[in-house]
C-alpha cells in the first residue's frame, strides 16, 4: 500500500470524492469527523457506504476517519462502514495502543459479519492530538497487526493544552509541536510503520508545500496529508525518489552485493557503510525493486 499522499474528503460530498478520485491521491480518506457538521453525521455514513459499493477500477486505497471514542459515534460509524471495498480507517484522537486494541476488536465482529476475511481493514492513528497521547507514543510497539502508519496533528492538541497558537513569527512549529512531530517520526519508525507528516495548511503556497515536504522527506517521513487536490501533485514528487537518487541506490546495493563481507566501501570517492546500504534499499523498495 503506497502512503504517499492522503486527501481528506468530506464524507458528505458525493461530488468531492468524484473529484478527488482522479487526482492521483494513493489514499483518499472520506471524513465523518471534522468536516461533517453534526446534524449530517447520519447523512455522511450513508453517503461513504454507497460510495463503498462502487465496484470500479481504482487506484487509490479507500479510508473512512472516524469520530473519535469521546464523541460516543464511533461504533455507529465503524457499523456503517465496515464492508468490502474499505481498505482501513483513520483513527483521530487516540490516547495509545489500548484504543487501537479495542478498534481492533469491533473489528474483527464487524468484518465476520459483512463477509470480509478478519484483518481486511487497516488503521492509521493520529497519534498526538490529546496530551494523553503524548505520553503513550511508545505504546504502538509492539505493532497491531492492522496498524499501517502514524501521522500526527497540532490543531487539536494546541486547542486541549491551551496555547493561543502552534507556530511563530516565521511559520515554523513552536517547540511542543516539534516535540509532537518528532515523538510521532520515532513511534513510527519504533512500530515500523509509515510516519505520515500531518497536513499544511496553506494549500495556495505550493512553494512552501514543496519546501515542508522535502524537510519532512529528509527527516524520515515517508508521506502527508493533503487537505486540497492542488497538493497531491507536489506531495507525490517531493516522497517519490528521483532518478539521480535510484541511480546511487542500485549503485550501492550492487556494490554491496559484489562484496558481502564488507562492512564499509568507497564508491565514486565517496564512503558508504551497512547505514547506507539499508537507506539504498528502502528507497528501492518504493519502486518495487
């Protein structure tokens, strides 16, 4: 499952989605938490579950986020949405690994019911918008077998902890959101799942959209959350590997290859050790080598 790039969709907009499903997202995540008002919460369910039953060709993999536990939606939403053609939910506000636990039971009932073959539909976690979840980011490992990835969030988090703004002067995250940021790359990276870095918010700026995204790729993410179609285009390109960087990649397993027993080796007058060989092989592995 590529987990590059992920558009939020309003679970209300049959529309939206027609719209969204040939922007080259590869995760399409229709919302029935923050983009649904209230009152259309029963209205969204349905919309999604007959969008579920649409059995044409795709390219991208269908999520549903949900409403989070303290809301009291979640079984109702999860009801409506569990049947063939879900490939995994989105998991807001959770506190740590119990809470996926216990996703993961009603799971297991909800699939055996619709037909489907137990463990179907993955999860991804925003794994920081509570302060509870800051102190639980070490909870995902060992992983869930249903868990895919982690992605982390600051709107929801700056609103729980009081704080009158998540970024300074510049544009860039205050401190406790670096923190959430990074805690969220380790846990990840911990659990080995995909780290997911959370959304930008100015989807007009697709210079500093570029910018962000080739930060977050240099840190260790591996994709982000898109809340506009505009950004999928820049989103995929900044968390795909260029040409030149495949190029060193088969170079250095090559090289390798030619000399197991190595543990260092020179390569166009530049040192390259086992660190670099497993860099060398996950950038393969994204394009299926």
């Amino acid at each position: 499952m590529k987990l590059r790039s992920l558009l939020f969709v309003p679970g209300d907009s049959e529309r939206k989605f027609a719209k969204a499903r040939g922007i080259g997202a590869d995760v399409l995540i229709l919302d029935l938490e923050d983009a649904v008002a209230p009152s259309r919460k029963d209205e969204a369910r349905a919309t999604v579950a007959t969008l579920l039953d649409d059995t044409a060709p795709r390219d991208f993999a269908f999520f549903v986020r949900v409403n989070p536990f303290d809301t009291g939606l979640t079984l109702a939403d999860m009801a409506a949405v569990v049947k063939p053609g879900l490939d995994g939910l989105l998991i807001p506000k959770a506190n740590g690994a119990h809470d996926i636990a216990q996703i993961g039971h009603y799971l297991d009932a909800l699939e055996q019911k619709a037909g489907m073959a137990i463990g179907t539909v993955r999860l991804m976690v925003v794994a920081t918008e509570t302060p509870a979840a800051m102190f639980a980011l070490g909870s995902y490992a060992p992983v869930h077998p249903r868990l895919v990835g982690l992605t982390w969030g600051a709107e929801d988090l700056a609103a729980a902890i009081g704080a009158t703004g998540n970024k300074g002067d510049d544009g860039s995250w205050t401190f406790p959101y670096q923190v959430a940021r990074a805690q969220c790359l380790f846990a990840a990276a911990s659990a080995g799942v995909a780290p997911l870095d959370t959304l930008y918010a100015d989807f007009r700026d697709d210079a500093g959209l570029e910018r962000s995204c080739r930060d977050a790729r240099r840190d260790g993410f591996v994709g982000r959350i898109a809340i506009h179609p505009d950004q999928v285009a820049t989103i995929n390109r900044c968390f795909s590997p260029s040409d030149a960087e495949i190029a060193e990649a088969r170079l250095i397993v090559d090289a390798f290859a030619a000399q197991p027993d190595a543990g260092t080796l020179g390569i166009g007058g530049k040192m390259y050790d086992i660190p670099h060989l497993k860099a060398a092989r996950r950038t393969l592995a994204t394009v299926g080598e």
